[in-house]
C-alpha cells in the first residue's frame, strides 16, 4: 500500500489542503492527519480513499524499486499550462490547513 510520507508528497504536489483531500476521500480530516503521521496502520478502506482522491487529482503512486533502484515515490501527470498548482518557494506551513 502507500506511505505516509508518499500521502504527504502528493497531497503538497497537488496543492490540497488536508480539508480538501478530507472532502475528495469522504473522510474526516483527523483521519488524513493521522494517515500522514503514520500514527497508525490506518484502515485499509480509508488508505483506499485517500488514494483514490489523489489519483484523480492527478497523482501517480509508485511502489518501490519501480524501474530503478529507488523506493516509494508519487509523480504529477502532466498538467495544462493553466494550472500551475502553488510554486515551491510558495510552500509554507499555511498551505497545510
């Protein structure tokens, strides 16, 4: 399944905010936060939930040691020219809430 490291990755990827990636999966925000601290193994159906809410906001999940070496990682499928998403020197601790 994913990491938590790898829910955090694409969630800043994609620019969504713990409320708006607890309104995409149908969960309560203290669930997201609790799947992105690994403070538990989490439920699968609520695993299930964030990931799909990720994939359709254009994440790509890779499982390790995916044609290289390295492990566990999420990608951006190509976006249009139109939504840049936030930049990272725009990357702050306000972008989490």
């Amino acid at each position: 399944m994913i990491t938590a490291t790898q829910l955090r990755g694409a969630r800043a990827m994609t620019g969504m905010s713990i409320e708006q990636l607890a309104a995409a999966s149908g969960l309560p925000a203290d669930t997201i936060k609790t799947l992105e601290h690994n403070e538990a193994d989490g439920e699968p159906h609520a695993l299930l939930a964030v990931k799909d809410a990720l994939e359709k906001a254009g994440i790509i999940f890779i499982a390790s040691g995916n044609q290289d070496e390295g492990g566990p990682g999420v990608r951006l499928k190509t976006r249009s020219a139109a939504d840049e998403g936030i930049r990272p020197e725009n990357l702050n601790a306000a972008n989490d809430d």
